[in-house]
C-alpha cells in the first residue's frame, strides 16, 4: 500500500480536534499526570466519570521516572502495594512493609490503566487560568505549553468540569492561581497556601492522604500538591502516598458525582 502524507495528517487533526472537543465538559478535570494524578484519573474513570487529564510536559509521570537520585527504583508501603497490584506493576519485597518497583514499569501501567478506562490525556497543554462562577471553581483556561514557553500573545480556550484536581506536584499550580486572582480563602489553617515543609518520609506519608481534599468550592488537591498547599513534609523517593492519595480523592470525587 503506497502511504499518503496527507491521510496521515488529516488522521491526526480530526481524531484530537474531537478528543479536544469532547474534554470541553467533563465531569473532572486533573491537572498534572503525576502518579496521584493518574491513579485519581484511573478510579474516577473505572466507575464511569468523564475524565480529562491535562499535562504541561511532553511525557506523564512526574518525578516517578526516576525514582531516587536518577537510580529508576521506587519504594512503597505495606498499604500502597494492592493500588500497585490493581495496576499490574511488579514488586518485591525488600524488608518488611517495604516494596521495590521499577519506576519506568510504574509509569507505564499507570499510564496505561488510566488510558484503558478512557481517560483522556492531554499533554503539551497547560492550565494557565481557572474558571470561577458564584465563588465556584468549575473549569479550566488552557494554552500550549509552548504557546506559554514562548511568551507568545496567543488567546486560550476555556473548558468546564464538575470539579477540578490539582495534581501539579510541589509547585500546586492551580491552587496558586485561585489563591490569586480569585481572592478565595482556600480552607487551610491560614486561607492560603501554606507551603511545603523539609523532608521526613513517614510524616510526609500519612499527610499526603489526610491533605488530600477539597481546597477551594469545587477544587481539590493530590499528590505532593496537597502537602504543599496545606503544609507537610515532602517524602521523597517512597511513592505510596502518592498512589493512596490519587485513590482519596478519587473516592471523596464519586460520592459527590
């Protein structure tokens, strides 16, 4: 069969032009496909919700990759290890309650389940704005990622969801952006971001999920976002409160769907 250069790009337009259309209403829309981010995107999908996950980066997965110090190994806990399991990603134990796994075999199914439930992945764009009717956090502002690298005049698009997640990690992009053009008080100790602390893995563990909720009407956190908007320690290379805390929000997420 001779190929056709412009069947194959015509394949490519039409296919994400309706994908994109699609995710313009939603019922959650994550930012940031960290590994909280995507097992959060993988239970809310499974149960039937209508998902869109929105990376700035050209790759999912955070600072999963590369486990601790570049060295692709990661470590989880005892209570982490059945998210692992539902996911088919390989452990072993190493002590025990602690499990070894590869990071880039972690990355990959955890992409891969999210995917296979349908959520809709979107990499290269990212929420340079939120969207807030009634003091309500209900949608998204989206650009491209390289539209914003290079400082361009490009207009974005605007698309609504039930309930928006920030997912972004350490920087908790999202969360920022309420705090400062909306003049919401978000609901932590001091009504702001209160900031990441110095890392103590078992402390950063168990806040990680307790941290993991609604921040602002309509706008919840996970991943080391939640630690660093309402103040726990950072954890490091152990990665089961991230899974754990995907799978919270997820949950707290379905009963209010």
């Amino acid at each position: 069969m001779k190929l056709d250069d412009i069947i194959i790009s015509k394949a490519i337009i039409e296919s994400y032009k309706d994908k994109l259309i699609n995710a313009m209403e939603v019922d959650v829309a994550i930012v940031g496909a960290g590994p909280a981010g995507m097992v959060c995107a993988y239970y809310l999908a499974r149960a039937g919700k209508k998902v869109a996950l929105f990376e700035r980066k050209l790759s999912v997965g955070g600072g999963m990759w590369g486990g601790g110090i570049m060295f692709n190994q990661i470590v989880v806990q005892e209570k982490a290890k059945k998210i692992l399991d539902a996911f088919g990603i390989r452990s072993r134990k190493y002590s025990p309650g602690y499990y070894l796994a590869d990071s880039i075999e972690a990355v990959a199914c955890l992409c891969a389940g999210a995917v296979k439930e349908d959520t809709m992945i979107f990499n290269l764009l990212s929420a340079e704005d939120v969207m807030i009717r009634k003091n309500r956090i209900c949608g998204l502002v989206l650009n491209w990622t390289a539209v914003e690298m290079a400082h361009l005049h490009v207009d974005p698009i605007t698309m609504r969801a039930r309930f928006v997640v920030d997912a972004t990690g350490h920087a908790a992009e999202v969360v920022h952006i309420a705090e400062r053009k909306s003049g919401l008080r978000l609901k932590t100790k001091t009504g702001r971001i209160v900031g990441e602390q110095s890392m103590w893995a078992e402390v950063g563990e168990e806040t990680i999920v307790k941290n993991s909720k609604e921040v602002a009407t309509g706008l919840y956190v996970c991943g080391m976002c939640a630690n660093a908007v309402f103040g726990g320690p950072r954890m490091g290379p152990i990665f089961g409160g991230m899974l754990l805390s995907g799978k919270k929000v997820a949950e707290d997420l379905l009963k209010r769907l």
